[in-house]
C-alpha cells in the first residue's frame, strides 16, 4: 500500500491565488519567498517519487510542479541604503531617547560594534559562544549562514554593551531572550519592527509633529554600513570579508581553521572600533587613524 502525502491535484490557478494573497496585502517580497518556498516544495515531492535509489512505499504522486508556470511576482533589489557618518551619530544618540526596549537599541548598537555581523547572528547570541578574557565571540558552524565556524575579536565597546545585557538576562542561555521567557529566542522579527517604528514621525496626542523620524533603513543596512565606512578608513576587503564570514570559494579558504587571520581580523577590528568611538562621540576621525590602516594595510597582505 501507498500512502499519498500531497494534494496531486493542486492546479496553478490554485497556487496563483495563494500567492496572490499575500501580493495584495502588500507584502511583494513575502510573496516572492511564498512562491519559492512552493516551488521547493513541489519539486521535492517529484524527486522523492522519482528516486532510483530508494525503494519509496510512501509517494507524494506528483505528475508536474503546478508552480513552475507562474511568474514571480516581485525581483528583489539589491540593498543600497548605508549610513554616513554623522548618520550613525544621529542613529545611536536617538536611539538612548527612542522609548524602544533596552534590548532592541543594544541589539543595534551591538550590529555597529561587533563590525557588521549578520542580524540574526548577533539577535541570538549565547552567552556561552563569549570568552571575554580573550574578548572573543566564537560561533560554531550550526549558528552561521554559511555553516562555517567564525570567530569575532570583541572590542572593549562591544564587550561594555554586551555587560549591560548581562545585568538583567545572566539567567537565560541567550544575551536577548524573549521577553515572556527567559529561554526562548528574541523572535528575528522584532528588531525589524522596532527600527521601523522608530523611523516613523511621531505626534503627540494633540497631533503635532515631535520626531520628524530617521531616514528609513533597515537592520540589514548597517551591515552594509559598516562594510562600507571599513573601506573608507583602509581596510582591505578581504579581511572585510573574513570579518563578515563571507564564503570564500578559493581551495585554501574552504579548509581553513577559524583560527586562521585571527590577529589581522582583531588590528582591523582596534581601527574600526577606533573610528566608531570618535564618530559617537561627535568627533573628527584624526590623521594617525589613517596611518594605522596604512601599516595594517601591509602587514596584511
């Protein structure tokens, strides 16, 4: 006997309607994932009916993948917002006076100061992945994107705001847990939404204008940001890209030890952490920041 998993008559103007939902909610991107994930789907069930190797007693009968007709709704754009200078000023001073949680501004705070780590990476943080003898944040391979193990020099900035989250979340595994439960991850989502507010104008109750907003970005940007004003200060894409664990395709790369350009990525991260000091607290980036991405330059290449 066989036991059918999937509905084998499912039609395109049936998947069409599906994704033409959430289209018309406004959510142009979420349909986009929302026809992917379908596609994924379906064309899992075929290839599980179809497999040679296996001798499959459950199928999913599946004759054609009713997706693959339907255009997608919506192409993504590459993101191209990143802050200036004085924008990140602005950004971490408003954000102290911003009425959002003291998770959510640290949280942000912490995607400047850990050098642009991703959102997510940063959002679920353990505090067991933190040595601050060694002031290093080590994440294991089931925590990165590209299940490659990856170690963050901390600067003594990053280690000041991470303290301040131990003082209220020591108990939890996790540096921003959730906030009915100690246990449970921050959902991802919450940051998102916490920027968004706090890009909006607000009124008051009589309606008059208190916050004319900030220049509408989102989490992701400042990884951007923060890749983008690294090159302006010196320092050289490719410990830009090992900062960012980027996948790095090249035969030695994709064996190395997540040890490996340890000490270049922590000078890089001195500079930066450097010329983010300065920044918030109002100041002009001096020369000598300049002459030490020259020396770190060529030690190394």
């Amino acid at each position: 006997a066989y036991t059918i998993l999937w509905d084998s008559e499912s039609k395109p103007a049936q998947i069409r309607d599906i994704i033409r939902a959430v289209h018309k909610r406004g959510a142009k991107i979420q349909a986009n994932h929302t026809r992917t994930y379908l596609m994924a789907a379906y064309s899992f069930g075929i290839r599980f009916d179809n497999d040679v190797i296996h001798d499959n007693k459950t199928l999913f009968r599946l004759d054609y993948n009713p997706v693959r007709d339907i255009p997608v709704p919506a192409r993504s754009k590459p993101g191209e917002r990143n802050l200036s200078a004085d924008e990140i000023y602005d950004l971490w001073h408003k954000l102290d006076a911003s009425g959002m949680s003291l998770s959510a501004k640290t949280c942000i705070k912490l995607l400047f100061a850990t050098g642009g780590q991703r959102v997510e990476e940063v959002l679920h943080m353990r505090w067991d992945e933190l040595d601050f003898n060694r002031k290093l944040w080590e994440l294991s391979s089931s925590r990165t994107k590209n299940s490659k193990p990856h170690v963050v020099p901390l600067s003594d900035l990053a280690i000041s705001l991470i303290r301040d989250m131990k003082l209220i979340n020591s108990k939890s595994t996790y540096v921003f847990p959730h906030k009915d439960n100690n246990e449970l991850l921050m959902p991802s989502h919450s940051i998102s939404k916490a920027v968004n507010r706090f890009c909006e104008p607000r009124k008051n109750r009589k309606g008059d204008l208190i916050n004319s907003g900030f220049t509408k970005f989102i989490p992701k940007d400042i990884r951007r940001t923060v890749k983008s004003r690294m090159g302006e200060i010196g320092i050289s894409k490719e410990i830009r890209d090992r900062l960012h664990n980027h996948a790095l395709h090249d035969v030695s790369s994709k064996h190395y030890d997540r040890f490996d350009y340890l000490q270049p990525k922590k000078d890089a991260m001195k500079i930066w952490n450097d010329w983010l000091v300065i920044i918030i607290n109002g100041e002009k980036p001096e020369s000598n920041i300049i002459d030490i991405t020259t020396r770190f330059k060529s030690t190394a290449s």
